[in-house]
C-alpha cells in the first residue's frame, strides 16, 4: 500500500521563504545540473533542478535557472533558503533535495520534488506552490504544501521523481523508482495531492537490476501518450550509463508498449537517447510542450569537464511512425569540438 503521510502531522501548510540569492558568482549557471525540469511564464524559461549535494551551488535546495533563448542560462537561486525541517525529521539529514516537476494549473504553478538518500527507500514527495515564477514580483512566494507521497522500507518501490501529467478529464502523477519500476497515483487538481484516502498505485514500467528504472515522463501526442524513461546507473560521471528510452499507450495508465510491442512493463523500451559527442548518461529529462513545439531537457555528465553535470536540451520530432527522435543539442557542450546549437 502507499504509504500516504498525512501533512497535517508533519508540517502545517505556511509560507516559505523566499528564494536564495545568488552567491556562488558566474560559473553557477552551469556547475551542477541536475534532474530539470522546464516550464515558460512569458517570454522566460525556468528550469528547476536538484540541489547540489557539495553546497556549492545552492546549499542542497532545489535550484532555478532562467534563459529566453534556451542557450545561455542564469542561476538565480533557489525555491527554499533552507531543506524543510520536516522532511528532515521524515526521512533523516539529506544533503539536498531532488528531481523537481514544474507544471502549471489551478491558476497556480505546482512544484514536486522529492526528499531522499542513496540505498535507501525511505523518501517522500513533496509540493509547493507559487501564484508566479518572476522574482521580481512582489506576488512571487513559495508555500509549502507539505508531504504528497512516501515510501518505506514495507513498500517495493521509492517515492522519488516526480513528474505530473494531465489528461482529458484526469491528471496523475508519475513517480519512481530505482526499487520496482515506476508508478502512477491519481491526484485531486484542487489540492495537488492523491484524490483518495488509500489510491491505487498502478505500475508502468519495471526492468530487472542492474539496470533499473526511475526519471520518468509522460507527455501525449496525436492520441498517444508516451512515456519516456531512464534506465541504468546515473550520478556515476563519466561512468554513468543512463539512457532514455520511451514507449507509448492509447491510455495514461498503460499499458506502455516499445516500437516493437515489447510491454514496457516487461523490460521494454525504444532507446531515444545515448552517449553522444562527449556528453555521458543522459537522463532523468522532462518535455516542454507548447503548440506544435516538443523540447526534451535532461542532465548529462561531461566528458570534457571531469563528468560535472550539466543542461541539455533538444527539440523532439515525431516520425511518420508516430516515434520521438531528438535534434541536434541547443545548449552549447563546453570544450565540446561539436559545440552545441
């Protein structure tokens, strides 16, 4: 059963601190790029990230970076001055938060992410939200929404990466695993948590070790959706061996099929992404979708700056297949001979 946390007993819905300023000088726009996720309010692009678990970008809290032209990025600091104190006293000292999702509804942006340690299950989900994501806006505030999911050592998966998705009539939020696959809960859109006392937790995608599955995404196209997912060993550097592979389904809840029919739930998946021009365990990406315009965001590790991780993003085509394929990088790669763009 999911181990649903009731919020009111960990922590009372207050305001949080505004953002952090920036203070880690010009190279925090690009030092530790983790898990993104982007969203666009006007003519700027945010993306929200993991914090960095050195503290040197960001002292371990979920990160924003903003562009108007996707390329060049600016750290402007992070959703929380502190990690909440109750999800310290729920899950124990963390260094960082992980693995935003930033959606739009409900006349409010809606942020989950996920409190979490290595080898350990014991996590949670939590949520914030804001009116506005433009920092110079005196309506611009973060209020902690407290806990929305959680997994223990009784549970087969891990209540981490979280990734809303909205349908016609229904909207749901991914989330797992590197446990036992990922799943899928139904959330109530007015309060941004599961619309039921015990949900159902329905399962997606599951693969057996080594090569586990977490980072997962769901968007629709042409009466598809698909689900796209990381698979293999992440935050390894150079040594990761993180991939994206997708599948898709007439359904939000599945079942999820590979271009060859191979059941998702089954170990399948079509890859997407691989190593590629020097940038190493792609992964954990979500997609922009606005009108005709797909644009698929993910970390890499770079190979030509000791495996730091950084941004990428690239624009998503669709075959006449109805199959994602990625273009060509729009974020440049440092030290890269192929560059970016």
């Amino acid at each position: 059963m999911l181990a649903l946390v009731v919020a009111v007993l960990l922590s009372t819905v207050a305001p949080a601190a505004a953002a952090s300023t920036p203070s880690a000088g010009p190279g925090a726009a690009y030092a530790f790029v983790h898990d993104p996720s982007m969203i666009r309010e006007g003519s700027t692009y945010y993306v929200f990230s993991t914090g960095d678990p050195a503290g040197v970008v960001g002292r371990g809290n979920i990160q924003i970076r903003t562009s108007g032209n996707l390329r060049t990025w600016r750290y402007v600091g992070t959703v929380f001055p502190r990690i909440p104190p109750w999800i310290l006293r729920l899950v124990g000292p963390i260094p960082n938060l992980w693995a935003p999702d930033i959606s739009y509804f409900d006349g409010l942006y809606h942020l989950y992410y996920a409190g979490s340690s290595f080898g350990s299950n014991t996590s949670v989900i939590a949520l914030a939200t804001n009116v506005t994501l433009d920092l110079s806006s005196p309506r611009y505030h973060w209020v902690d929404r407290g806990a929305v999911v959680s997994s223990g050592p009784g549970d087969d998966y891990n209540a981490i990466d979280p990734a809303l998705v909205r349908g016609p009539s229904s909207t749901w939020l991914a989330f797992g695993s590197f446990w036992g696959g990922i799943k899928l809960v139904a959330i109530d859109p007015a309060t941004g948590k599961p619309d039921t006392t015990h949900p159902r937790v329905l399962s997606l995608a599951s693969t057996a070790a080594p090569d586990a599955e977490e980072g997962s995404y769901i968007t629709s196209h042409d009466g598809y959706f698909y689900l796209f997912v990381s698979t293999g060993f992440c935050c390894r550097g150079i040594a990761s061996t993180y991939q994206v592979v997708v599948g898709r389904s007439r359904s939000i809840t599945g079942p999820y099929v590979d271009a060859y029919g191979t059941p998702m739930e089954q170990g399948g998946g079509t890859e997407l992404l691989g190593a590629d021009q020097g940038m190493i365990g792609p992964g954990s990406g979500s997609v922009y979708h606005a009108g005709s315009t797909y644009l698929f965001d993910y970390h890499y590790y770079d190979a030509y700056d000791g495996g730091a991780a950084r941004l990428q993003i690239r624009h998503l085509y669709w075959t006449s297949s109805g199959w994602p394929v990625t273009g060509p990088p729009l974020v440049p790669v440092p030290g890269s001979p192929a560059g970016g763009g």
